[in-house]
C-alpha cells in the first residue's frame, strides 16, 4: 500500500461529506457530513505521519487535537438544534429563517 | 494481506459514508456513520497509529455516534420519514465536489511513490510525553475549548424561563 491509496480514501471520504453537508435539509445530516470530512483529514494527518516521518508522532498530536475540536463543535451543535427544534419545532434547514424578519 | 485490510476497510468506510449521505431515514444515517467512524478506526490501526485507534472508539464511536443517536430520536416525528432529505442543490453540490477533487486529483498523484520503511512503533508513551512537554499550550488550550464547549451545551439547552 502506497501513501495515494491512503490519500485517495481520504479524499473520497472528504467528497462525501462535502456533498452530504451541502444537501442534506436536516441540521442533523448536515452535521454528519462534517464529521466525515474531520475523520477525512484524520486519515490524511495519520498516512502522512506514517508514510513521510514514521519515526515521527506530531501528526498523531495533530490528529488528537482535532478530534477534541470535533467533539467539541458537535456538543455544541447538538445542543443548538435541540434549542431551535424547541422553539421552532424543525430541524430543516430551509425552515430555520428567522433573521429574514 | 495489508492489501485485503486495506480494501476492506475502504469498503465499509466508503458503503457506510454514501449509507450516512444518502438514506432517507436519519437515524438509519446516525447508526452508518458510527459503523464508518470505527472504519476509520480500523484505517489508524492499519497506519499503526494506535492511541489514534483507541481514542477514535472511545471518542467517536462511544461518544459522538452515540449523541447524534439521542439527538435524532429527540428532535424527529415519524412524518418526516417520507420527507425528501436532499436540497434543490444537489446538481451544484455534485459540481462542487467534482471540482474539488479535480483539484486534489494532482496531489494524490504525486504522493503516490512513497512507501512503507520502517515497522510501526507504540506511540503511546511519546505522545505523552509531547503532549505534556512541547505541546502543553495547545493541549491547555483544548481543554480550555472543551470547557468552553462543555459551558455552552448546558447554557443552550436550558429551558427558557418565561419573565412573568
């Protein structure tokens, strides 16, 4: 196995997600997009460590850090479409336009 | 053999990620992706990248895929399985991504000569150590985000108090 397989998996992963976070109208699926393209570029940081420096961790530091930030941001982002389904009692994107006035 | 692991987790990765994309129903999508989140655990296990492997189960697999499961059975009615769950953008989306990848296509091309040299070590240890030496800023300051994070959750799904 060669770096480009690994590299193209992540890609190919990344392009899924991008296109689910584009077109999914539930918040939800928007979210799961995002974590896909995350563990995408997990994927890259850990073939690079692994292919170009294996005597190397910081890309696994890397990778560890950015996981921490994608819990983070999906807590808080759970969190926020559990109050807007409260309010508004929707979870679709297109629905939520209350800065339109 | 690296080979066979290598496609086959490629395979449960790639199926479960269009599954996440795709399928009509969310909680069918939520239940994919923690199949494709420990698919990529597998991928950091074949990279030998083991405290990656450990803390993708314990961090994605056990606490993220778990949360999106809570949250689509919280906020969904039975209705809305028939809904339609892609946008009128789907062509533009689909141009986005090609060009994306038209982009890409060159790097991973030229990335494609390097090869394995050396076995994989135990990480663990000398992560310890960079985490707490060289790289103790930033790891105070995740802990610091999660705090953040942590703070934010509770104040945003606190039930709103009506002034008399």
């Amino acid at each position: 196995m060669t770096l480009a397989h690994y590299l193209a998996l992540s890609a190919a992963l990344f392009l899924i997600g991008l296109f689910g976070a584009l077109t999914r109208r539930n918040i939800i699926g928007i979210l799961m997009g995002i974590e896909l393209m995350f563990n995408a570029a997990n994927i890259n940081l850990a073939a690079f460590n692994r292919f170009l420096h294996p005597e190397g961790i910081v890309g696994s530091a890397v990778a560890l850090f950015v996981i921490a930030v994608a819990a983070a941001e999906i807590v808080v982002g759970l969190a926020l479409v559990l109050a807007i389904y409260r309010s508004q009692n929707t979870v679709y994107a297109e629905d939520i336009s209350l800065l339109k006035g | 053999m690296s080979a066979l692991v290598f496609y086959s987790l490629s395979a449960v990765v790639l199926i479960s990620a269009l599954g996440v994309v795709l399928l009509k129903n969310t909680l069918h999508s939520a239940l994919l992706l923690g199949l494709c989140l420990a698919g990529v655990a597998g991928v950091f296990a074949s990279l030998g990248a083991d405290f990656l492997f450990s803390s993708q189960l314990l961090i994605y697999v056990g606490g993220i895929a778990v949360l999106l499961l809570f949250v689509v059975m919280l906020s969904g009615r039975s209705s809305e399985l028939k809904l339609r769950q892609v946008n009128d953008q789907w062509l533009a989306a689909l141009l986005i991504c090609a060009v994306t990848f038209l982009g890409m296509r060159r790097y991973i091309f030229e990335a494609g000569t390097a090869v394995l040299t050396a076995s994989p070590q135990p990480t663990t240890a000398a992560l310890g150590k960079l985490l707490l030496g060289e790289y103790a800023v930033p790891f105070e300051a995740v802990s610091l985000i999660l705090i953040a994070a942590l703070v934010g959750a509770v104040v945003f799904s606190k039930a709103r108090e009506r002034k008399p």
